[in-house]
C-alpha cells in the first residue's frame, strides 16, 4: 500500500520537499507519495484532519504552522518541545507525535557539510518565527560563544531567548543596535527573502571569515546573500539544511536515514546559488 505523506504550508509551491522525499523513496526502496498541501493561514487543524481522513501518516510542517503543529501534536519529541515548534508529525489512529528536525538539519550542514565548526563563535540569528526555534537548541549544543537573536519583532525574540537562556549563553539585541557588533555566523531565519526582502543588518556585522547563511532555498542570491558577499563574507543558502532535515524525517517514519548527498548534488544542479 502506498505511503501518504504531504507538507503543509502557506506559501507551500516553492517547497522542494516532494522532490527530496521522492528521491529517498527511489533511494530505499519505499512506496509513498508526498503531496504539496497549501492550507489557509487560519486553517490548518482542518487542513491535517482532512489529510488524515484521507489515509495521511505523516506531515512535514512549514512557514507559518510549525507553532500551530506543536498545539496540534499529542506528545512531542525533547527537541520539539524545548522549542515550542512541530515540523514533523506523524500520526496514529488516536496520537499524533511532534518532533522538530530543522535544527538538526542546519548543524549537518554547517558542521558537516560546509565544514563551518560551530564551537566558540559569535553567532547573529536574525529571525523568531518556527525555524528559528527549531534551530536554535541544537546550535547551543555545539557550544557557540554567543547566540544573539534579533527579529523585527523585538517580543518575539525576547521570548526565544528567555526559553533558551537556561541552556547556554544566549541574548537579545535590537535590529538598530547590531552596530558596532561582529559575528562569525549570520545566520538569516526570517522569510523576508521569500520576497526578494532584507532584513536590515548593517554590512559590517560580518566579521573578517564569516559565514552568512540563508535558510531560503531555490532564490538563488537573495539580497542577504548579496550582503554578507559584498561583506566578504562566505555564503550558503538553506538548500543543504532542507535535504539533511528531510533526511531525519523520512529516518522518524521509515526508520533509515537515507543518503542525502547525491539528492542536494541533483538539486543543486537546478537552483544555483549565483
Ligand atoms: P515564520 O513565519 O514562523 O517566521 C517568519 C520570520 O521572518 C519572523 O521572524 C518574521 O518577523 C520574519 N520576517 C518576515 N518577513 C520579514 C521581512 N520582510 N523583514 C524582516 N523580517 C521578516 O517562518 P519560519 O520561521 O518557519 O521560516 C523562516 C524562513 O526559513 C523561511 O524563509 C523558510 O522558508 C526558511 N526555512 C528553511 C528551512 C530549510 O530547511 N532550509 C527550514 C525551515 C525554514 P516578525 O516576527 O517581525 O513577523
């Protein structure tokens, strides 16, 4: 019997899950479908039941429902619930689990892929929404100097931080005061390069071999990239971070964590980065 699985989103067109799980499924031999769900921005409890109701097993969950997946999940994993955000869940005929593998993903990736170590550095998170919930446990575990979250809403990352401070040294600083201030990872977790937009970061936050890095994927350079490359900063989109989170969920619902290099390699191919 074919597997159902779908992501859900608003915007959901651009996601290249379906492609990455499809690969996978070549890959391991597994029978699923993955299906694009795009689901109103007050909908999507509806949009998950009527997916159940049609034999789903399980949901990535994106931009802007991963807070609304961890209210729906009925147990959720450690990692998912020290950050209050869901982007996979799967289900039974009465539970539903939670989990969260962006953060996971991005270190892979860094660490990993681009052989960016993470211990000791002075990281910038500019964004508060899901994602960067989702990321910022597993980057503390790495054991940065400091992780300073600024967002253009000032609440959203005081909150962020006041969940996180227990875990290592993490602070809030304001857009406007990021003057004056360097890092060694910019690391860009707003959907502003969604819409070809630009959180504002002064060029000189890119210290001396720095690293930016846009979770956006498939925008080719956006405006950040152009940024921390003006900067002289080294760049990376979120390309590899979504192949290597995908590959943790399709591990949570099929128990085997499949090869992620030779399907970001095929990728890469259709979306360069300049
Ligand atoms: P959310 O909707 O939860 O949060 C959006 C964030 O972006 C908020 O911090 C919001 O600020 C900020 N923002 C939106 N527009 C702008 C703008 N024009 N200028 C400045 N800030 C802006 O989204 P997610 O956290 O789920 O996703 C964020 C990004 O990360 C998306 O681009 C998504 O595609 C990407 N992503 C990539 C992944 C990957 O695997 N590569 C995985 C997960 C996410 P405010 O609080 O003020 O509204």
């Amino acid at each position: 019997m074919t597997l159902r699985y779908a992501i859900i989103g608003n915007p959901v067109a651009h996601s290249k899950s379906p492609e990455i799980h499809a690969a996978f499924a070549a890959q391991t031999g597994i029978d699923l479908r993955y299906d694009r769900l795009l689901a109103p921005p007050d909908g999507f409890r509806a949009a998950v039941e009527e997916f159940r109701a049609h034999g789903g097993r399980g949901a990535n969950v994106t931009l802007p429902f991963k807070l609304d997946a961890f209210a729906y999940a009925t147990e959720v994993s450690n990692r998912a619930h020290d950050a209050g955000a869901v982007n996979t869940l799967t289900f039974d005929s009465t539970r539903v689990f939670g989990d969260n593998t962006d953060g996971v993903g991005l270190v892979k990736d860094m660490r990993d892929n681009l052989k960016c170590a993470i211990a000791g550095t002075r990281i910038l998170m500019v964004g508060a929404g899901g994602a960067a919930r989702g990321v910022i446990g597993p980057l503390l575990a790495e054991g940065p100097a400091v992780i300073a979250v600024a967002n253009r809403t000032f609440s959203k990352a005081e909150e962020i931080v006041q969940r996180y401070r227990p875990v290592g040294n993490i602070i809030v600083i304001a857009l406007a005061d990021l003057l004056g201030h360097q890092f060694d990872i910019v690391i860009n977790a707003t959907a502003a390069s969604l819409e070809n937009d630009l959180p504002v970061i002064p060029r000189r936050a890119f210290a001396e071999g720095s690293l930016a890095y846009d979770m956006m994927y498939g925008k080719g350079l956006t405006p950040f990239l152009a940024l921390g490359r003006q900067a002289g900063a080294s760049v990376a989109d979120g390309l590899g971070m979504l192949v290597e989170q995908a590959a943790e969920s399709f591990l949570i619902w099929h128990g085997i964590r499949p090869n992620t290099e030779t399907v970001y390699r095929q990728l890469r191919l259709f979306a360069p980065l300049n």
